[in-house]
C-alpha cells in the first residue's frame, strides 16, 4: 500500500515541510513531531556513527546553534543560518564564497549542482543541474575540525552516500592571518571546488554500490589531471581571483602556485 501525504505548508523553525494530517514535519528521510522540535519519531539510520548521541536527537538536542538539513547527517558548519545570514565566525568565509557565487564563471559551475529554483547569491537557477540529476548534493562548510590534523586548508569528502545519493562536502579551514588571507581562501575554494568536487562528480555513478575511499592518492592524480588535461585552475580559478584581486592576475597566479604540484610544474597557467 502506498500512502500519499498532503503536504501543504512548512514550519518557520526548519523551513521542512509539514504534513497536513498529522502535523510532523517531514525532512526526507524521518518525521519529526513539532510539538516537541527536538525530537525525531524514528531511528537515526546514521546512529552508529555516532553512538554517544541519543539516535531520537535532533542536532544533538541544540537546534538552535546546529542544523540537520536533510535528516541523515549532523551538519555541525553550515555557513549560513536560515536567514541566510553569516553563521557566527563563517563571516569571512561567506563573503568570499559570495564574491565566487556571483562570477559568471561560479554561476556556470554551480549551477551543476543546483536544484531547479534555488537561489544562491541572489542569483536563481532556472533548472536542476547535472550532478543534481546524477544523484549529488553539495555540501559546503567552514571552520575548524579534527579530522584532518595535517594542516591542509581543506579537503574534499566523498565517502557518503544517503538513499542512493553522493554527500560531496568541501570544508574549507580558517585562513591565516597575512595580506592575501582572503585571497587564498578563494584559492582554497577553487582548488577544492574545480579540482576535487568536480573529478569527484564526474566519477560517481549512482549504480555503484558504495563509494570510494578518498585517498591521497586521489587528491595527487586529481591535480595532475587538472595541470595536464582539465585546466580548470587555469581557465575558471585565475579569471576569479584575478577579480577578486583587482585585476592583477600575476598575483593570482603566484597564490595558486604556492600549492606544491602547481610549484613542480611552473608553466601551469599558460596556454
């Protein structure tokens, strides 16, 4: 038997659906009962992964700090509340990924990911793009984390799949403190954005039965490909920063030749 729900408004607090008939509003992969707002009315099926978290708690029982968008995965960095307001200490972050969302060239490439009528940076994307069509959400988060102690500025994850559908997360670490701080956190952008998010969606087939183990090997074979065929560095990350950059685009080049393989390999940026 199959049962059709009514759904015909949202709650102001999540911004999800409700469900008419009962009132619990519904986030795609559970129900929670708004009555209590922290709490949800099944299982967690990420509950292993977190095993000192009740698996009936909502954004650990803080929702008012913490967002759950889709009901799978704490999200413990989004850049933005549901105002879209900058989150608290994501406010340099998120002026620069909104100087990268509003380029043509970001638009461009966004828009692969994007939903049919989603609005980023004012800008609103008139039809579900590629990658959403092939089963990828994009997750983008700021901030400090454990995970990876090695002191990169940040990386690409791609070990997740939720119903049948790829988690791709970019996270992006705070920048130093020197002169082109902002600047190369664009950079950072970029390079995971062009270089690992891209070869990562590329890759993912929605019929394969789980996801590949990101490695450092991958991150390795995804530069080279970039440096000697896909050129995105080149041809999207430079006319970006170049802007950003007031136009000068020698300075552009040099904070993404700071990276060790575009440092081995000089003649990156040229046709």
């Amino acid at each position: 038997m199959i049962v059709k729900h009514n759904i015909q408004n949202h709650s102001a607090f999540t911004g999800k659906e409700r469900d008419s008939e009962t009132g619990f509003g519904y986030f795609g992969a559970r129900y929670m009962d708004y009555e209590l707002m922290t709490m949800w009315l099944s299982v967690d099926p990420m509950a292993d992964k977190y095993p000192g978290i009740s698996p009936y708690a909502y954004c650990v029982w803080n929702p008012v700090k913490l967002v759950d968008p889709n009901g799978m995965e704490i999200d413990l960095s989004a850049i933005y509340d549901n105002n879209g307001k900058s989150r608290k200490g994501c406010e340099s972050f998120c002026k620069v990924f909104d100087f990268f969302a509003r380029t043509s060239i970001g638009q461009k490439y966004l828009a692969r990911y994007a939903k049919k009528g989603q609005i980023i940076a004012g800008h609103e994307y008139k039809e579900d793009g590629v990658y959403h069509k092939k089963g990828i959400d994009l997750q983008i988060e700021y901030g400090v984390t454990q995970y990876y102690p090695d002191n990169r500025s940040g990386y690409t994850d791609a070990n997740s799949i939720v119903n049948g559908r790829l988690k791709l997360k970019i996270h992006i670490l705070p920048e130093t403190t020197d002169k082109d701080s902002k600047a190369k956190l664009l950079e950072t952008f970029c390079h995971e954005f062009f270089i690992h998010a891209i070869q990562y969606a590329d890759k993912f087939s929605p019929k394969q039965s789980q996801i590949w183990k990101t490695q450092k090997s991958d991150a390795y074979n995804q530069h080279m490909a970039d440096i000697k065929t896909k050129h995105l560095m080149r041809d999207c990350a430079v006319p970006i920063l170049t802007k950003y950059c007031d136009g000068d685009r020698q300075r552009a080049i040099d904070i993404i030749s700071q990276e060790t393989n575009y440092k081995k390999n000089p003649s990156w940026y040229k046709k």
